[in-house]
C-alpha cells in the first residue's frame, strides 16, 4: 500500500476526479486499489460463503477466498489532481450498483485477465453502455498466459485509440502507470 502523506487534507487547487475501477470477479481490482490509495482505503471484502461459489464462477481463480460486496474507495493525489477511487464488484448481480456509481464518474480503468479473457466481455458491454471513457489493463498474474498486446486487443475486440496497458495491480508504480494512461486518454478526449 502506498504511504500515506503526513497532511491527507485536499488543497483548493486540485482538481477532483472520480475514476472506476472495474473488471470482472477476481481480476485485482481490491488489490489495485490498495496499492494505489494513499489513505486506509475502505475495502468491503467478504469472506466466500458455500452459497456464494453457486453464483460465483471461481474457474481460473481456484484461490480467491473473499469477493467485494459493494465498493472499494481509495484516493490519491497527482499534481493538480486528485483521483477518488472506486472499485467496482464484478458480478453481474452487482449491475444496478454499477449504475449508480458510473455518476459523475470521468473515467474506467477495466482490468482484463488473459486466463479468462471473455469474462471482460460484459464488463466491458456495461462501461461500453454509460458512455464513460475507458482504457484496459491486463493484470499480469504469475501464471498469466502472455499475449502480445495487439492479440489482446482483438480479443477484446477494442477500438485502436482505447489505451491497452500491462499491469501488476499490486505493484503502485505498475497500477499509477495504468491510472496515468486513462487520465491522459481522457485529457486527449476532452482536448478534440
């Protein structure tokens, strides 16, 4: 997790942007925003109950053991803005949630898993459907099939300016890369 700063006050002169995190079950995103979020970040993780792996498909993540009952929340600060991070569920149960915290959001970092690449499919069908910008990035797992990027894409089948990054979610050099990426396409977007 990062350090947080001795004065976690927000300076005036600081634009406030909200940013998803999204992606399907078990892709990194509580993971992401714990390494990314200079304050405690609010993490609403749940223990995996019985009845839960009959609506939860745990193919290709046998070990996960907690899932996100609502959001996460995690903030951090760059020069001239700070980034409100909210980590979204990604089961399909969770949609009417989704909604509700695409408001006012400027933008979605979706993270994709190449060990079950289609599982970004209606995640990204739901961001696709509110309007908010985008860019992806693959959570590089150890055991991660590597794929170049441009195969990824097509997979995804993602527009060619729709930044495609490589990230470790739990590496906050890694993730900030990732953040910067969506920050910078919606800069470029808002600019045309």
């Amino acid at each position: 997790m990062a350090s947080a700063p001795s004065d976690t006050r927000i300076s005036t002169d600081h634009i406030p942007v909200k940013l998803i995190i999204a992606g399907p079950f078990g892709v990194g995103k509580t993971t992401m925003v714990d390494a990314l979020s200079e304050i405690k970040p609010l993490n609403t993780e749940e223990v995996l109950t019985q009845a839960g792996t009959l609506v939860d498909d745990l193919t290709g993540v046998n070990e996960k053991t907690t899932t996100t009952t609502a959001i996460d929340f995690g903030r951090l600060t760059l020069p001239g803005v700070v980034l409100y991070l909210f980590g979204a569920p990604g089961q399909a149960r969770f949609q009417v949630l989704w909604q509700e915290l695409a408001r006012g959001a400027l933008g979605v970092l979706v993270l994709a898993d190449t060990r079950r690449i289609d599982d970004s499919f209606a995640v990204l069908d739901l961001v696709e459907s509110t309007g908010v910008r985008y860019a992806v990035a693959v959570n590089n797992f150890p055991d991660s099939p590597e794929y170049p990027l441009e195969a990824v894409r097509q997979a995804l089948d993602l527009h060619p300016h729709t930044p495609l990054v490589v990230c470790d979610a739990r590496d906050p050099v890694s993730a900030r890369a990732s953040l910067i990426a969506l920050v910078e396409h919606i800069r470029e977007l808002m600019l045309t």
